[in-house]
C-alpha cells in the first residue's frame, strides 16, 4: 500500500542533504535530511512489522532481512562500480585507501571505519567518496537489531492465548514501550557524550548514539501506521480539517527548512536538541501526511513528485562521490548541475531497471513494462559489468594507501621526532638568553600546512623550531606553548600558524594564549586560509580577529597568510585549496612571509611583566 505524500517527506529529506553537501555555507545544518531519512524508516518499517502481524499472525524475519538486503545492497554495488571510471578525472590522491573504503560501504561499516579514521565531511580536504555510506551502516544496524527484538516480542505475543484483536493491540504497547527505552538511550548517550566533545564526528557517525530517530519513527507507527492504524488515529482524520492538516504539515517543513539553514555541524547545541528537533518534525511531518492520505482519495500524487522519491536513495548514493570528483575539475555550479543529470540518470536506471532484474522481475516505468532484447543486450551488459569489476579491483589493488598530503605529513613527523631529541638536550645545555632569560631564537607551532613545511622553515629560518600537528586548533596550540615554557624550550620569537580548523570560541581561545605567554617573547599570527572558506566560516573571522590585535597588544604581529595565499592560488594546483607542501614556490612564498614579519618584529618591544 502505497501512501500519498509521503514521497513529499522523501524528497524534503534528499534536498536538505543535497542543499548541505553542494552549499554547506549557506546550507549548514542541511545534515538533518539524514535524520528526515532515519525518522521515515523507522516509522515505515516498525509499521509493516505491525500489518504483517495482522495479516499473517506473526513475522518472517529471514524475509525481512532478505527485502532490505535486495533493496539495499544491489544499488550500492552498482554506485561503486559506476563512481570508479569517473576517479580517473581527479588525482590519485581521491582514491588513497579506496579498497578499504570500498569494503567499509559494502560491508555497513562506514560510520566506524570514519570514526576510526577521523572521517568528516566538513574537515577532510581530500574527503572520501564513499563516505556518505555510512547512513547505510547505521540504517542497516538499526534493521538487524530492531528486526530481532520484534520478531521476539510478535513470537511471544502470537503464542499466547487472547483475542487475535487484542494481539496487535498488545503488540503496538510493547514496541511503543520498547521504542521509547531505546530512544531514551541513544538520545543520551548523543547528548551527555557532546558535553565533553569539540569534534563531534564519533557521536555524528555512531550507530549507537545517532540511531534515535529510528526510535521515534517506531513509536509514531504505533498510534499511526500505514495499513492497521488504531481507532483513535481514524478519529483523528475525522476531525481534522484538510486546512489544519496542510498546516500542520508545511508548518513542520518550514521548520525543518530553516534547522537545515541554521544549524552548525561544530555547535554543541545541534547534538543536544538540533537533531531531537529534526526527527520530531519530522514524525510530525509523517503524521499530517498519513492523515492526508486518507482525507484527498480523489487527488493523485503529482508523478514528478513519485518519480523522485522512488529513486531518493540512488541519488543519494551516487551525488556524493561524483560531486566531489566534479568539484575538483569545474566551479561549483557546475559540478552541482553535473552532478544532479547524472546522479539522477544513474538512479533511475538502477530503480526501474537493475533493481527489479536483480529479483527476477520485469521492468517498469509507472506501471509501463520496459521491453529488453536480451538477444542484443546480454554481450553487451555482460562486457560492461566485467569491464566495471574489473576496473574497479585494479584500481583499489594499486591505490596508495595515503595520499601525498599524508605522506608528507607523515615524513615530517618523524623529523619532529628528531627536534624533541635536541630540545631535551638543550634542556641541560640553554644557551645565549635574553634579559628574561628566554632563548633566543624562533618557536612555531602549526597545525598540518605547517606541518608540510616544517623543513623549509628549519633549513630557511636560523635557530628555529617546529612543533606541528595535523587538525591542531588554538587551544591545543596553546598547551603545547605552555609545555615549552615549562620545559624553557620557547624561543623569543614565537610563530602560531593554526586556525584552518577553528570554532566559534576563537576569540576566547586566542585572548587564553596570548595571556598564558610569558615576558620576553614576541608573538607571530599566521592568519589561516582554506580556500574553501567564505566570509561565514569560522577560520575566516579568526583571520579578520587577528588582525585587530597588534593595535591592542605591542608584542603582537601578524603574518597575513588569509591574504597572501589567494594571490597565489596556483601553488594549490595539484593539491587540495588549502595545503601546498612540496610545492617549491608555495614554501618561498610562505618562508618570504614569515621572515617578513620576523624582520618586522626585531623592532617591537616583547611581553613584559605588566601585559
């Protein structure tokens, strides 16, 4: 039984994702379509447990793991199989590690593979292209473990000796009761987990703490449903007006509209009430769209409507990894253009035509058979397919396992490792000092564009030292500045060169370091870049913040990096827009800067006592 409407509901959720992926400044909490997504089928799926129930007396589970597996799995192999010839457009470094990407997305275990690799749509600068899938390992978790729990609860129910009535009644109190305990402790756990987080991707990404919404669809299946809806839900559809339902149910939407305009991926509040509030509107959503169904029985569903929401789940399988190839090699409004004609095209011969081979069926197209002359197709599909496997086995087998950002970076570690040695020597052995007994000499502290040009500054900078790590914010920043104070490791100059990855506190993380600085030293700001930033991204207004602190602190400096690196947008060619290690003219251009603002600082006072 198909519900009107509700393909409204689909589509809501597969733009907001799509508006969040393509426009994430101007879209940022467009993640929430993912929960739109959760909510739906929670609701949907605990709702056809319910008239099975009815029907039949009790649940073929085997049957129900084996429709989700065949509606699942087979348009994700074929997602994989078409995004492979595409990486060919782009650098190797977009396929880093694909083969373990690759058997995370078809093995559900994305969210964790991410969570174990530091994954994040927002923070990654050579994002991966299956990463998107790891929705798909969270949904399936939810089928596997809520499947067994009610096919329990239905065996226990259908042994025992009461009205066959009074069955389904007893059944929708237990999944009522059970949904709320399950949601009760996904929503915690999310929300007591945020309270001592600043990166929230491991709770974004869990099966454990993201899967409440499953949980409120569940129970709004038990006072709605789809085909056995309780008396006090048919009362309902009487007595509400059809004004009062489109109210509801766009009123709802506009909410979620504006969650999707407003909300940040980085704020805490998001983890604490943002994605309740999603998922709450949207059961309201199903609600008023259920109850619609049953008030316009004359009124048919607009086909464009249909035909989007029957292939939502191909577009959302094939937008992310073409996307982010498309985006590498054209502006952004084309990639978008590009990227929904084919995502669309892919899903729909996926939906109407592979998906009902892979089960045996004919072809449709709205109720109309497709005709296939096997005669002439079967070579063909035949050579296609073994072309796709095959291409896509050689290209995961001769990957690299890191992209050269993450070799470069991880070269330059082990150097660092090296400069700890010396800095413990010098420890014992201090040498020339000021009149604040600080060392002379300069100390930086970067986060990964640092990193990738760590030798440069020490083969280009005299007595220099370099501590920097990928992701470091300023807070961190900070603590390894204290731990070099502590030590007497901290040289007169000292360069911060961090802020790429940055929250909204930034203000009040920079005033903590710039007074945790002891007397005698000279302070440098790198002002971050990251060529993806507008003016709304938090690293961007850290860049125009610094640059109002030489006015009110004399020691300060500023090595305006934010403003340089567009200039020079060459130097990221071959790499993403925001790190040019082993580019030789991006390390002049940086070095230049520095020993720039280096040059200016001999002639500024440093910290004293008084500041």
């Amino acid at each position: 039984m198909r519900i009107k409407w509700f393909s409204g509901i689909r589509v809501a959720g597969l733009i907001m994702v799509l508006l969040y992926h393509f426009y994430i400044t101007q879209f940022s909490g467009g993640f929430v379509g993912v929960d739109v997504f959760f909510t739906f089928s929670g609701f949907l799926i605990t709702s056809l447990f319910i008239d099975e129930l009815q029907k039949k007396g009790s649940l073929d589970l085997i049957g129900f793991y084996s429709r989700r597996l065949v509606r699942i799995f087979p348009p994700l192999l074929l997602a994989v199989l078409v995004t492979i010839p595409f990486t060919f457009l782009v650098s190797s470094d977009y396929v880093a590690d694909i083969g373990r990407q690759i058997a995370a997305a078809l093995g559900f275990t994305t969210n964790y593979f991410e969570i174990a690799n530091g994954g994040s749509y927002e923070t990654s600068f050579f994002p991966h292209l299956f990463l998107h899938t790891w929705s798909l390992a969270v949904e399936m978790h939810f089928y596997l473990i809520w499947g067994a729990l009610v096919w329990l609860m239905s065996r226990s129910i259908s042994r025992s000796k009461i009205d066959e009535r009074l069955k389904v009644v007893r059944f929708r109190a237990l999944i009522s009761m059970l949904s709320l305990v399950f949601f009760l402790i996904s929503f915690l756990t999310m929300a007591l987990r945020s309270l001592g987080m600043t990166e929230f991707s491991p709770i974004y990404f869990s099966s454990v703490s993201h899967s409440f919404p499953f949980f409120i669809g569940a129970f709004l299946a038990t006072v709605s449903g789809v085909k056995t809806v309780p008396k006090k839900f048919t009362n309902t559809v009487s007595a509400w007006s059809l004004r009062k339902t489109l109210m509801v149910f766009f009123g709802a939407l506009a909410v979620l509209l504006l969650l999707g305009r407003f909300l940040d991926f980085s704020q805490r509040i998001t983890y604490l009430v943002g994605f309740l509030t999603a998922s709450l509107v949207t059961a309201v959503m199903i609600y008023a769209a259920r109850i619609l169904h049953e008030q316009t029985p004359n009124i048919e569903e607009p086909k464009v409507l249909t035909f989007f929401a029957d292939i939502s789940y191909g577009i959302y399988l094939f937008h992310w990894p073409l996307y982010t190839i498309f985006n590498n090699r054209m502006g952004n409004h084309l990639a978008v253009l590009l990227t929904v004609i084919c995502s669309t095209f892919f899903a729909a011969i996926s939906y109407y035509i592979f998906e009902p081979l892979v089960v045996g069926k004919t072809p449709k197209f709205f109720q109309r058979e497709i005709k296939i002359n096997w005669h002439l197709a079967a070579v063909p599909l035949a050579a296609l397919s073994l072309l796709l496997v095959g291409l896509t086995t050689t290209v995961a087998a001769t990957a690299p396992q890191m992209t050269s950002l993450e070799k470069n970076l991880w070269a330059s570690h082990l150097q660092q490792d090296e400069d700890a040695l010396r800095d413990m020597r010098e420890m014992v052995d201090q040498q020339e000092a000021t009149e604040y007994q600080v060392k002379k000499g300069v100390s930086v502290i970067g986060d990964s564009v640092t990193l990738g040009v760590r030798q440069a500054i020490l083969d280009q900078i005299g007595d220099s030292r370099v501590d920097a790590e990928g992701g470091r914010r300023m807070e961190q920043a900070n603590e390894v500045m204290k731990k070099q104070q502590q030590k007497k490791l901290l040289r007169e100059y000292v360069i911060i060169a961090c802020g790429t990855n940055t929250f909204d506190d930034y203000e009040k993380r920079t005033e903590e370091l710039i007074a945790a600085l002891e007397p005698g030293h000279k302070l440098i700001f790198v002002t971050p870049y990251d060529g993806r930033a507008d003016e709304t991204w938090d690293s961007q207004k850290l860049a125009e913040y610094e640059r109002t602190l030489p006015e009110k602190y004399p020691f300060v400096m500023i090595a305006d990096w934010n403003k340089l690196a567009p200039q020079h947008k060459e130097i990221f060619a071959e790499s993403d827009t925001t790190h040019f290690a082993g580019n030789p003219e991006g390390e002049k251009i940086y070095l230049e800067m520095l020993q720039k603002a280096l040059t200016e600082a001999k002639n500024k006072p440093a910290k004293t006592n008084k500041e």
